[in-house]
C-alpha cells in the first residue's frame, strides 16, 4: 500500500512537471511574441508606463496597441489623412518646404498670425479703399459742381462779351458819325474863313520867323536850355570812412539832419567845385544810397562808380534836392525820358515830381499855354526841364485837317518850352535839363 502511494506520487510529480515545462515554454514564447513589440528594458521605462497606464485610463480600458493604433491614426488625421502612410506625409511636408524634425504646431503658429496680419492688411486696405472711393466720389461731385459753376459763368462772360461788342459797334459808329460830321465841319469852316485865313498868313510867317531866330540865337550861342550856367553846389556832407564791407561807407549826415534810407547822393572830389555845367556830359566818381541812418552818421552803400576812379574818405557828396535845413521849390516843364527809350512821356515828368517830394523838394505845375503865367516867380528855386520839343515843319495850306492840328501843338509845344527858359533866365532861376538833374540827386538804373 505504501509503495502504491510512492509510485502514485512519483506519477504526479511527473505530470506536474511536465505541466511546469510546458508552461515555462509557453511563457517563454509569449515573452518572445512580446519582445517584438516592447523589450524588457524598455517595459520598465517611464514612456512605456505612461502609455500603458493612458490606454488603461480611457473610457473603455484598451491594450497597449490599441491605444497606439489610435493615437497615430488620430495624429495622421490632422496631418494628411488617417490612411496615409509616414513616407506619404513625410513627401507632403518635403513639398510644403518643411524639413523633417520641424515643429509642425510651431509652424502652424507661425502660419496662423501671418494670416491673422494679412487679414488685418486686408481689412485696412479695404477701408482705405472705401475711404478712397468715398473722396473720389467727393471729388466727382465738386468737379460737377464747379464745372457747372465754369459753365454759368463763361455763359455771363459770353453775355457780357456780346452786349459789350454790340456797345463797342455803336460807339464805334457814333464816333465815326462824329469824325465825319466833324471832318465836314472843318471844311466848311476852311472855305467860308479862307478870306481870313490868307490875312493871317502874312502874320504866322512872321511869327515862325520870329521864333526861328530866337531858337537860332538859343542854340548857337548856348546850347539848347539857354546861356551856359556857372551855378555852383553846396556839397550836403562827405565820406567819413569805410566800413568794413568796401562796398558800405559812413556819412556825416544823420537822423536828425532828416535824411531817409534809399536816398541817393552823388559822390564827387574832395576838392572839386560841383558845377552844373560839368554834370552835362559826365557825373560824380560814383553813387551811394543810405541804407540805415544812425544818431550821429549814417551808413551808405555804392552803388555805381565812375571807370578809373577811387572813391576815398573825405569824398564830398551832393543831391540837389536835399537841404537838411530847407525845402527848395522846383518848378518841372515838360516830358522826360529818364530811361533813354527815346520817347519822352508824361509817366517820367511824374517820376522826376516824385523823386523831387521823396527828397523833401516842394513842386509846382506848369501852367497853361494861353495864359500869361508861367508859373515861375521869385520863390522857385530850379527849374527842371524835358527834353527840348524840335521846331515842327509848316505842312502848307492845303494839308488835311490833322496834319494841321499835330503841327500846332508841337509848335505850341516847342514856344511854350522857349517861353519858360526865357522866363527862367529873365528870374535868374537855375536851369536843370535832365542829365543835370539826374546827376546831381544821383540816380541810377536799379
């Protein structure tokens, strides 16, 4: 019984053991079948806890490839697709120009504020645009509105025009109506006053060659303004120094000798007689124009100066207008022509008036022909004269009408112009023409 109880524990043994190896061998192939998806040493590692705790913490617990088999599926979908392969999105990043081993959320970061400033950009320009649309359309308005204004206006200009041109036609025809009445008047008048006329004759010839004579004596014996003048003038001050500028120099005149800037003195030796017959073909070694009186000088600028000549300290200086202590009266007659254009004008004889009041002169007007004063008297301290009117051609008896009345006035002209130099001698008033007067207030071309 005992050795029945042995051999049945030997066959138990036995079967135990082969059940043990068989179990060995099939641990050892599970751990094998298991070695090709995770090792040993990698099964303790903290990766491989973290995993297979997450696939045992979803809602419905999952292996270790199930919870993988997911992830990357879930991961190519938000690559590509979730039946693309790693070397097919590996190609598609390749294209897009992003290398392996680049942080795709990063890039998507990156990729999401460029958009983010583009519709932004997009947005401002959008409303620049509208802004623009909303001023060009503004503009169109305005230029509507003025064209219509331009349009209304040039209307009333046309309509001025035309009444304007209709006004022009009838005074135009008027004046003619006029001339021709006139015209016709003078020559009835000629004919019915031709008896008194050929009475009259005898007289003008006699006349003409009254002042014919006069002008001969005039000119042959002293120029055209009358007997040679030795009238000599008062220098008004003289050059203290130089300043440091060449150009800029120190007078002795001042404020309160009344002397204004822009006034313009001629420069002359220090030891030279200012006479007027010397300014007729020459004038001083130069010109100066004050630029700012002080208290006690003023400072002057040159502003012309004679070839060859030096202006120098102690140089005297003159304008014949100017008298700190007095007022001259001139008396101007006739045109000028200050700028030598070669047409004397009225415009000039203003000029010279108006340089004369600049300087503090006092000026008196020509009076007229028919009257007995000349306007000179015992008070006028120069007289300044145009240039000489000529002696005017007799055109005869039979010529028009206006031929006739030109050549009495230039004869008017002309004896009003011996009648006023005869005056002046008679006087004894000083006789400036205008080279002389120009010269001794020293003007100069700006």
């Amino acid at each position: 019984m005992l050795g029945f109880g042995f051999i049945l524990c030997l066959i138990l043994a036995i079967v135990f053991r082969a059940q043990v190896t068989r179990a060995q061998d099939e641990r050892e192939a599970v751990e094998d079948d298991a070695a090709e998806y995770v090792s040993v040493r990698n099964r303790s590692s903290a990766d491989f806890t973290k995993l297979r705790d997450a696939a045992r913490n979803q809602k419905s617990p999952q292996t270790l490839v199930e919870y993988l088999r997911d992830q990357n599926r879930r991961l190519k979908t938000h690559i590509s697709s979730h039946d693309a392969t790693m070397s097919g999105i590996a190609t598609e990043l390749k294209n897009l120009n992003l290398a392996e081993g680049v942080s795709l959320t990063a890039k998507v970061k990156q990729l999401t504020a460029e958009l983010d400033r583009a519709t932004e950009n997009a947005r401002k320009a959008k409303e620049d645009l509208e802004d623009a649309n909303a001023r060009a359309g503004a503009a169109v308005s305005e230029k509507q509105a003025l064209a219509s204004k331009f349009d209304d206006e040039l209307a009333e200009i046309r309509s001025r025009y035309e009444e304007l041109h209709d006004g022009f036609d009838s005074f135009k025809q008027a004046r003619e109506d006029e001339l021709t009445a006139l015209d016709d008047q003078l020559r009835q008048s000629r004919t019915d006053m031709g008896s008194e006329l050929k009475d009259l004759r005898s007289k003008i010839s006699e006349l003409e060659r009254e002042l014919t004579d006069i002008g001969d004596q005039t000119k042959g014996r002293d120029g055209p303004e009358g007997p040679k003048l030795t009238h000599v003038v008062d220098a008004d001050g003289y050059i203290v120094s130089f300043a440091r500028d060449s150009d800029l120099v120190y007078i002795n005149l001042s404020r309160e000798d009344r002397v204004q800037p822009g006034m313009t003195f001629e420069v002359f030796e220090a030891d030279r007689l200012i006479k007027f017959d010397d300014l007729e073909k020459s004038r001083g070694i130069a010109t100066i124009e004050v630029v700012k009186p002080l208290a006690n000088a003023s400072v002057a600028r040159i502003v012309r100066r004679s070839p060859r000549k030096v202006v120098a300290a102690e140089n005297q200086i003159a304008n014949i207008v100017y008298d700190p202590n007095a007022r001259f009266r001139f008396h101007v007659h006739g045109k000028f022509d200050i700028d030598g254009v070669g047409v004397p004008s009225t415009r000039d004889t203003v000029r010279i008036a108006g340089m004369i009041r600049r300087w503090g002169g006092d000026v008196t007007e020509t009076a007229a022909v028919e009257s007995d004063d000349s306007g000179l008297d015992y008070n006028t301290d120069y007289l300044v004269v145009g240039v000489e009117p000529d002696l005017p051609t007799d055109p005869g008896e039979d010529a028009p009408p206006t031929e006739r009345v030109i050549y009495e006035k230039k004869k008017n002209s002309y004896l009003e112009h011996q009648q006023m130099l005869a005056e002046a001698q008679k006087l004894h008033i000083p006789i400036l023409n205008q080279n002389r007067f120009l010269r001794l207030v020293g003007y100069y071309q700006r």
